[in-house]
C-alpha cells in the first residue's frame, strides 16, 4: 500500500525533530525523575548522555530548561513552560500505543496506578486487590495511599478512590456508594462522660481531629434545620490519618467524626455508638474518578469494572441495619452509667 501525506499543507516531521528527540526525551526523565541520575537509569543509558542531550537542546531552544545544584535538580520557569507544552503530546502517543495495544486479542494486561485516601484504601481497596488479580493476573496494581487529591494526567493515575468529586473537567468522576459522616464514641467514653446532644456540647467533650492534606484541621460537618454548618472543635488529639484516630476512639480516649464506612465493622460489633445523628450532613459520596478518554484501556475498565461491583456489593455506609446494633450498645452504656 502507498502512504500518501495525511495534510500536505503541515510538515509532520521538520528536519529538526531527529536533532531534537533525544533532548526532548531526556528532558521529560529529568523532569519526571527529578534527577539526572534517576532519568538515565530510567532511559538505560549514562548520566553524561542524558546531560549532554539536555544541554543540547538548551542550546535549540536559547533557554536554561533546569536549575542544578549538588543536592537538587529542578526546573526553571522557562522549563515549566516547555514541560507543560510538551506533556500533552507525549501522553496523546502513550495513549495511542495503549489503544494499539488494547486492539489485539487477550486479557486486559499492563500497569495500573491506583491513589485512595488511607482510611478508604486499607479498608475497601486493599483487601479487592488480591481477587482482582485472580481474576486479571496479567495486570499489575500499584496503589498509593494520600489524603492529597492526585493530579491524575501529571502523576500518571489511571484510577482514584476520592471523598467527593475532582474538580477536574477532564476527570470522569463516578459515585460508588454514599458517604455518611458520623460522630461516634466507645461504649466506654460515653458511659463515663456521656455523649453530645446538641452541637454546643461538642466542645466539652475530649474530641479527636484529622489534620488535612492541606495542613488545616477537617472541620465536623453537620445539618440543622435544613442548612448546612460545620464546626472545628480543639481536638485533644489530632491525626493525619483517620484509621489512627478511629483506632483512638475505639480506646475511649474521645469522640470523633468519622466516614461511616471506616467505622462499619466496629459497629456491627457494638464497639461504637453514635452521637448527633439528628443534625447528620449531606451525603459527600466516595468517588472513582479517571481521565475522560475516547477508549479506555482494557485494564482500567476492567478494574472500574470490577471496584464498582465488589464496593457496591459491600454496602459500607447503610447505617441504618446498624441501629440495633448501636441501639444496645447505647443501653448498655447508659446501665454502666446508673
């Protein structure tokens, strides 16, 4: 078959793109890297060739691309520029190879970069990992745990597990299941120091916080009479971790506010009760969010495929089969308390 030019008014391939390749590939694995050294084990070649590529194509294009000291390598602001012009066009070829790839016959196969929230990640991500593999061995997971929301295309994340939607326009962001927040205690504490009954009780009460990724402390959300309000109480102990402060509560060391989905098992084992549950918020959502794509790559629809089932299946925030439950854990806790 005879290739013809697809546009014969745009020269695809100018003289300078061979010149230029090698320093544009360098370039990015510094970049991406954030060392010489780590972009040329990344290549496979010598650090001194990837120097001499980027000094090269400094050269090109008249401009310092990095600055480099001996503990730090990072780029200047007219290589923020160049990175930020050059990453859509990479990522359009790998997803291009993808979709070639997708095209042949076979299981879904490659690598799969997952982010969740800690809470959400060790309780419900983690343990589906395990099956999800049975069942597509040829795919490999990674999944990194952060409170920080991923910049999905810059980070390379095919898959996040947020607490409400991205605010990303690129970003599909699919809900899961609800995300109810409540405000719970040990049996114990609240025999010993009773629960809240309306938000002005709160802080009396020895209350355990989460710090977010932001460094500012997570406010308790709540609803009255129809209007949303919150309330960011001086915690006794604060966390960077909700799975750390569930774990306090559970000592009776404080109330908190927590994702019900994180405090289910202990629940249903009537090793919590809850508190305020008149003035509940909105439901948040737990989200499974990813980039918009014409065609998805097999592997990441078969792991949305498979997360929405198996977490649907789980139905972690119905608290209301858990009042029974808490229910007698309450009398319990009020009969100590007589």
């Amino acid at each position: 078959m005879t290739l013809q030019s697809r546009d014969p008014d745009r020269d695809l391939l100018p003289t300078s793109l061979s010149a230029s390749y090698a320093g544009v590939v360098a370039f990015l694995a510094v970049a991406t890297e954030g060392s010489f050294a780590r972009a040329a084990d990344r290549l496979g070649v010598g650090r001194s060739a990837v120097s001499r590529s980027v000094q090269k194509l400094e050269g090109q294009l008249g401009a310092r691309l990095f600055s480099r000291t001996t503990r730090s390598t990072s780029l200047t602001a007219e290589g923020e520029v160049f990175y930020d012009g050059c990453r859509p066009g990479v990522d359009r070829i790998l997803q291009a190879m993808e979709e070639m790839r997708d095209l042949r016959e076979g299981p879904p196969r490659g690598q799969l970069r997952v982010s969740a929230t800690h809470g959400f990640g060790r309780k419900v991500i983690a343990p589906l990992l395990s099956r999800f593999r049975e069942r597509y061995p040829e795919v490999a997971v990674e999944l990194m745990l952060d409170e920080r929301a991923p910049d999905l295309a810059g980070e390379r994340v095919d898959v996040a597990f947020r607490e409400g939607t991205l605010e990303d326009s690129q970003v599909v962001a699919k809900q899961l299941i609800p995300m109810q927040m409540i405000v719970c205690a040990s049996p114990s504490y609240a025999a010993q120091h009773g629960l809240p009954s309306k938000l002005e009780d709160i802080d009396s009460r020895c209350c355990i916080t989460l710090r977010s990724a932001n460094g500012r402390l997570q406010p308790w959300s709540f609803k009255v009479e129809g209007v949303s309000t919150s309330v960011t109480p001086q915690g006794a102990m604060t966390f960077n971790d909700s799975e750390l402060a569930l774990q306090a509560v559970l000592r009776g060391e404080g109330i908190a506010q927590l994702p019900a989905c994180l405090a289910a098992d202990a629940m249903k084992a009537g090793l919590l009760v809850t508190a305020l549950d008149q003035y509940a918020p909105d439901d948040r959502g737990h989200f499974l969010c990813y980039l918009s794509r014409k065609q998805l790559p097999k592997r990441i629809r078969a792991f949305i495929d498979f997360m929405t089932t198996e977490i649907r299946a789980i139905d972690l925030d119905t608290i209301s089969q858990w009042r029974p439950v808490v229910a007698e854990a309450e009398a319990v806790a009020e009969a100590v308390a007589g």
